[in-house]
C-alpha cells in the first residue's frame, strides 16, 4: 500500500488477524475504507506467521495522519511528533508508543506477536473495534492511556505475562477490558473502568490478577466466564446495573476485599461455578448480595459484610457443599438468609452473625446458645454469632 488517503469514515483502515469483518457485524457496509483480513479458519501458527506479510509505509494517511505499520522491529519509540494514525506492531519488541491520539479506524494499537513493549500516554477513541488490541503478545505495559467510545477498550488474546495499569477506560459501547482465549499471568490494576456495557471480562483465562480497579456504572461489571485460579481483590465493583462480580462455569478463584454496592441485580453472582473463595468482602445495597445456583457447589466464603440488600444476604439455590461463616448479615430487606441445599453455614465451630435472631449467649462465649435455622430448607446455623466478627 502507498499514498493512500483515507479520512472522514467511521472506521478508515483495518488489519485484522483473527475474525472476519463479517463476525465485527461490518459485512460489505464499505465501513473499512481498507480490511486486510486472514481467514478466522486458520490455525494460531498461521495467524502469526503470516500476521505481518504486508507492506504499508507511513505515505498512507487516515485523517491526514500515517499508519504506522511495523514488522520485526526493536528498540524505537513513536511519540507525538510521529503525527501517527494508527500503530500496528507485528513481530516487535521493546517498541514504546507514548503521547498517541489515534481515532477512527478499526484499532487504534494492534500488537500482534510483540513483546517488552510500551502504551502510554495514548489516546484511542472512535475506533469501530479495539482501542488497544493485544493478540499472542507478552511482557508488554499498557499504562495511563485514555480507552474511550471503542467497541472495546482493551482487549488481550492468547496473550501473558501483560500489564494494563492506571487507565482510563469509558463509554466504550461492548466492554470495558476483555481477557481472551487463555491469556494468562496478567495484571490489571488501578484503572477507571465506567459507562461502558461491560466493565472487566475474562473469558477462558486463568492465573489473572485484578486488583485495586474501579468497576462502576457499566451494566455488568466484572465478569468471570469459563476462567479459573484468577485474583480478584480490592476492585470496586458498584452502581452497576445488572451483578457486580459474576462466575460463569468458574472455579478456584480467589475474590477478596472487593466493595460491590448499589448494583441492581447482585452484589455476588455464581453459575455453574465451584471451589471458589469469597473473603473479606462488603456486598451491600445491591438487590441480592451474594447468590449461587444449584451447579455452585464446595465454595468458602468467609469474613463478608452482607448488609441492606433488597432481597436476601446470602442465598443457596440448589447449591450444595458450600461452606460459610464468620459473615455479618445485617438488616437484608427480606431475609438474612436462604438455603434450599445442603450448605454448611459453620465451620464446625464459629457461624455467622444475624442481627434478626434473638440470641442468648449465657456464657459470654460469643456463640448463641441455640442454633439459627436458616430459611428455605433444613439448613441451620449451629454456632450462630452473639456480636459481628472482627
């Protein structure tokens, strides 16, 4: 490609390595002044080996800007007074892209097959699919950028070992930050993630960590799908309007320390989810605060604060083998607490606190003298608390 221009369409240029412009619901609109598309029937050792076999220089302009478009090459920085339009990396490494504003393409960043490189400082929007994309990509830091008014913010495929830290991610019409197809060992911390449809996605991707984000005003928040052996701790998953942190056929993950609030569906969603660890949270003022099917089972949860919910504190529904105590359910509009399983609402030693139950604890040892039975079912409580756990 040489001295093409491309300017005012919705989306000016696209490469894309993975789905075909029919699956982005684009079909032969003529939305992509250029697509440049390998068929999605191909193999991911087809995909890379081929991903970077074109031949685009800068003389290419969208809006008046070049495309950036880069195979096998190392240690370069592009910044601001490159002028980019849109930045391809394919086959690269230690490339920084710092102080960018990229708009109205199919991507605004695309690496594929690139690794210890940079994003910082950009600004992606308008861009018809992904604002930044990462396919088969590692050891990359996207940092401080701005993500808005994509179809996705940021998203990884088959990609490890990445850093997505301090970014701002809104209004982006499908989903905030989508971890794909076994991305692993990544981390996403410290971002504002509001407005979109979806805030956090991880789907068929274990080993992840999201920490210390803002998940809120999204209609879903933060979803597992599919993803095992992930961390999800001290996010702040709130005002949402369907769950805060929902399971999806996800098991061995470790939700800790999260405040989800105010969401219109459920503090705390499982489905089809087992041997899951929910600790340490606050799941308060949402419609339910933590739920689980009948195919959750053998979950822990432990040390939440469930509280003015507008239906129940905790609920089994058809669950079984789920283990919980030293939780404080307090002031749930309808119930405490639901159980039509066979669920074990003590460790054996300690339970719950329930500030609807008239306890009597004539010793002072902190345990009610009499057990809470739990409604719904024939689960009850052995060793309800007198007072809160600390």
């Amino acid at each position: 490609m040489r001295d093409n221009v491309m300017s005012d369409n919705l989306c000016n240029f696209g490469a894309d390595f993975e789905i075909r412009a029919d699956s982005l619901g684009m079909g032969s609109s003529g939305i992509v002044a250029i697509l440049l598309s390998l068929s999605s029937s191909q193999d991911d050792a087809d995909i890379i080996k081929y991903g970077g076999n074109n031949d685009i220089d800068t003389s290419n302009l969208v809006d008046g800007k070049p495309i950036y478009y880069l195979t096998e090459e190392s240690d370069i920085v592009i910044d601001s007074s490159s002028n980019a339009g849109s930045v391809y990396c394919i086959d690269c490494q230690n490339v920084t892209l710092s102080g960018l504003t990229l708009m109205n393409n199919l991507y605004g960043i695309y690496f594929l097959n690139t690794i210890s490189s940079k994003v910082e400082k950009c600004r992606v929007a308008n861009n018809k699919f992904g604002g930044i994309s990462l396919g088969y990509s590692m050891n990359n830091s996207i940092c401080c950028n701005n993500a808005n008014s994509n179809h996705f913010g940021i998203g990884l495929v088959g990609s490890n070992n990445n850093s997505i830290i301090a970014n701002d991610i809104r209004d982006n019409e499908f989903i905030g930050v989508i971890i794909n197809m076994e991305s692993q060992f990544n981390i996403i911390k410290g971002n504002q993630i509001e407005r979109n449809d979806g805030g956090v996605l991880l789907d068929r991707s274990s080993y992840n960590i999201l920490k210390g984000n803002n998940v809120s005003n999204n209609n879903l928040s933060i979803t597992l799908s599919a993803s095992s052996n992930n961390t999800v701790m001290s996010n702040n998953a709130s005002y949402n309007e369907l769950a805060g942190i929902e399971l999806f056929n996800s098991n061995n993950n470790d939700l800790m320390a999260n405040r989800v609030q105010y969401n219109e569906l459920g503090g705390f969603v499982l489905s089809g989810s087992s041997n899951n660890t929910i600790r340490n949270n606050n799941a308060s003022y949402n419609g339910y605060g933590i739920g689980t099917d009948s195919t959750s089972n053998n979950n822990i949860i432990l040390y939440n604060d469930v509280c003015y919910n507008g239906f129940f504190g905790i609920g089994f529904l058809g669950s079984n083998n789920n283990t919980l105590y030293h939780n404080s359910l307090v002031d749930n509009v309808e119930v405490n607490a639901i159980d039509n399983g066979t669920n074990h609402w003590d460790d054996g030693a300690a339970g719950n606190y329930y500030n609807d139950f008239n306890c009597i604890d004539l010793n002072g040892d902190g345990i009610c003298d009499s057990v809470y039975e739990i409604l719904g079912g024939e689960s009850v409580d052995r060793y309800p608390l007198a007072k809160p756990p600390t």
